[in-house]
C-alpha cells in the first residue's frame, strides 16, 4: 500500500455536491461511488442521476433518509439504468419516479459487496485501492461544527445518520487520515471533504462499506 | 430583526458557540491538523434540526468482512 493514494488524482472522482435539505446522503454517496468505478473502468466521468435514486429507490424513504445498502441491493435486484443528471436533475425533493427507454444512456451495477470492516481499516485502504471509492455510513452530528483538519473525537461508531464516500486516504504525516467526499456543497470543511482519523473506526467509518461493481 | 424568528436563531447561534469551545478543547496542542470546529452555515440550527434536515443515513448492521473468504477463492 502507498502511504498516499486519492481517487482524484486520476481523474475519477466528480465534483462535490449540495444535498441541500434533502437527507438523501444515501443516494450521493451509492451514486457517487458508481460513477467512480464507471470512469475506473475506462469510461467517460459521468454525473449520473442522484434524484432517480431518491424518487425509484422504493426501499428507501427518498430525502426522509435511506441506508445505502438498501440502495446497492435495489440496485443490483432491478438492473435499473441510472441516467445523466442532465436527463433526471436533483430537485432537493422526493418525486415520482420516472422511467426511461431502454435504450436511453444509463449505467447500472452488475454486484456489490458490503462489509463491517472495524479493526480491519487496513484491509479497508486495500479495498479501497482495489474496488474504487467506498460508500461509507458515519455518526456526522458533530460535523454540524466542523470547519477543517482531522476528526479524532466527539463520534460514535454503530450509530451512524449520515452517508458519504471515502476517496483516498494519507499516512504521510503525524495522524493518518481518510479523505472523504461529503455532499453539503463546497463551502462545508475541505472544499467539501472531511478528513478522518485512521485506525479508530472514528465515527462508525468502517462499519458500514460498500461497493458496487459495473 | 427584531423578528420572533430572528430571536430563536441567535439563540442558537450563540449555544453553538459554546459548543465550538468544548469541540475545540480537545484538540492535540502539538498537532495543528487536528479537527477545528467554528462557525458554519448550519450555526443558527439546533442539533436536532440540523440531524432532521441533513442526516438521512441509516444504520444497517453488515457481516464482518473476513480474510477467510479471499484465502477461499484463491484455491487453485
């Protein structure tokens, strides 16, 4: 393992985005790791359809809040093609769920996997290297404050209430950390990134990890 | 101002700011990429309001991942 490695230095990683006040972490996070290992197989780096997720994804309860585990399963279950966010654009609001023509551009997954990696986070960072970005599921209700640096307190793990994806990490310097993609806009933390200690399954990090496959 | 609006939200803000001291004191003195915790835009939020509005997540309980099933898939 390198004692760097972040997925947007090679160009796979789309730009953060603002949920605004929908809770639909969920779908940012599952469809920001699809388009991730989309690109990592040799595609173009597309934005796919956050808001198709949220209005189709029926074993979820759209902007009311999902887990994005029940996202990858309906996902891999009904084959659905996840089109442009320029063709379904994010409305910040639950809505019908529209269909498309089979033969309209989408990506759909062909698997995933979905672990508890606590106290294995060094497997995680092989994960991570070897899958593509990783969907994670964290205790965020002290980030509400967070303004920049690593988190190493003031979190749980096993009660997480929020969703976000894991792009890189860095042991480098003095504390090792996790470079995570979170979908409160720009303006929030790193330009958008929240770094998190490694090592300490800080905020339930490794409990929930997910992949999906295309 | 002036607004009953505009009182709750300084209120909170202003709880929030307290928050910021305590999330703050625990930060390493000899590390200075520890977390900074401040101002932000959910400032004049409460907590409770700022978990309805932004933290959709769900907590879903997973198998533990384990080494054994890699060391069985790379059986010749």
């Amino acid at each position: 393992l390198a004692p760097k490695f972040d997925w947007r230095e090679k160009n796979v990683v789309t730009p953060v985005q603002s949920q605004q006040s929908c809770g639909g972490c969920w779908a940012f996070s599952v469809v920001g790791g699809i388009e991730s290992v989309y690109a990592i197989q040799g595609n173009a780096l597309e934005e796919l359809s956050v808001q198709q997720v949220i209005d189709c994804s029926y074993k979820n309860q759209g902007c009311n809040g999902g887990s994005t585990v029940g996202a990858l399963s309906w996902l891999n279950q009904t084959q659905e093609k996840i089109v442009k966010t320029s063709e379904y654009p994010f409305k910040a609001l639950t809505g019908v769920c529209h269909f498309f023509p089979k033969s309209a551009f989408g990506v759909s997954i062909k698997g995933y996997e979905a672990y508890d990696f606590s106290g294995q986070e060094e497997k995680m960072m092989e994960k991570l290297v070897q899958w593509g970005p990783l969907v994670v599921t964290v205790d965020a209700v002290s980030w509400q404050d967070y303004l920049g640096g690593v988190i190493q307190h003031h979190c749980s793990s096993q009660e997480a209430n929020h969703a976000v994806l894991i792009t890189g990490f860095d042991r480098t310097g003095e504390v090792p950390y996790w470079i995570v993609r979170n979908s409160w806009g720009t303006s929030w933390g790193n330009e958008g990134y929240v770094y998190i200690e490694i090592g300490g399954n800080i905020c339930g990090i490794a409990d929930s990890v997910s992949a999906a496959f295309v | 101002p002036g607004s009953a609006e505009f009182s709750i939200r300084f209120k909170t803000f202003k709880k929030s700011i307290g928050r910021h001291v305590y999330l703050n004191s625990f930060s390493r003195s000899s590390s200075n990429n520890s977390a900074k915790y401040g101002v932000t835009e959910f400032s004049d939020l409460s907590p409770d309001e700022f978990r309805e509005r932004y933290l959709g997540g769900r907590h879903v309980q997973l198998p533990k991942y384990t080494k054994l099933k890699e060391d069985t898939l790379n059986i010749p």
